[in-house]
C-alpha cells in the first residue's frame, strides 16, 4: 500500500520537527513528572489528577505518532513567487457576494492549516476550489453545507 504524502513548505516541514522534538522531550518529561507526583498521593482509584495526568499522556503520544508519520511522509514544496495562479503557498483575496465580505487566505499543506490565522489546507473544500485558478476567476466551493461561490480578487 503506497504511503500517504504530505505536502509542507520548508518552514512548515521545521516546525514540525521542532514540534516533535519538543512533545518526545519536554512535553513527554514533564507529564512523566506529573504521573510521578500523583502517584506519591497514594490511592490511585480516587486520584483525578493520575487520571489526567495518565490522558495527556496518552494524546501526546498520539500526536506524536501522527506528526512522526507526517514528517516521514512529507513532500517540501518550493517557494513559488509566482502569482497568476493560486497554489500551495498563495495568499488569495477573495470575495463572497453571499456573505458580501472579502476575505485573505494562505494556501498550505494539511499540517500547517491553522484557521485561526486563516491559513487553509490545500485539501480543505476552499483550498482546492482556489487551486489553479487566477484573478477574475469565479470558483464554486463544494461545501459539506452546499455550494457557494468566491471570486478571486488577488493573489500575492
């Protein structure tokens, strides 16, 4: 079976190394810690902080294992200054006449999608109705609650 790829930029690619290494390092020493020291309170059926101390434990080797496999799966795009079309690492000012607001987006690969600061993955609904197209374009965007359309107005 062929192994899932991941696409991520340089910058994106170093900071999920740093990540990794941190969450196998500090973040794992720090819950052992935390095990250790509830552990000294004696009765463990009855002990909420064992209990949580015991599921950080087991979400951040979750997250290891998954940011491991991305990172070993990772396909490093190169920077790409060219703006007559979107593509992973493009920045797309577009307009939606449903919600009349425009909105900024950055294209990146899955790991480093983060909706808070609008940056949204290539595999996203929005992000691949963006890809390959140019300003002046109408795109429709299949969304899991319908379809609508933006207009691209800028790519940088």
């Amino acid at each position: 079976m062929a192994e899932q790829q991941f696409i991520m930029t340089q910058k994106g690619y170093d900071e999920a190394v740093k990540r990794l290494k941190y969450l196998q390092t500090d973040k794992r020493q720090e819950i052992v810690d935390r095990i250790t020291e509830a552990r000294s309170h004696g009765d463990l059926s009855e002990n909420a902080e064992y209990d949580a101390a015991r599921n950080e434990q087991a979400a951040n080797e979750g997250e290891i294992v998954e940011l491991d496999y991305k990172i070993k799966n990772a396909v490093i795009i190169e920077e790409n200054s060219d703006t007559s079309y979107v593509h992973v690492g493009s920045k797309v000012r577009v307009y939606d006449e449903d919600l009349d607001e425009e909105e900024v987006y950055e294209i990146t690969g899955s790991t480093e999608a983060n909706a808070m600061e609008n940056k949204i993955s290539n595999e996203s609904p929005v992000g691949k109705a963006l890809l390959k197209h140019k300003v002046g374009d109408v795109v429709r965007v299949l969304a899991p609650d319908g379809e609508y359309k933006l207009y691209v107005r800028e790519i940088s």
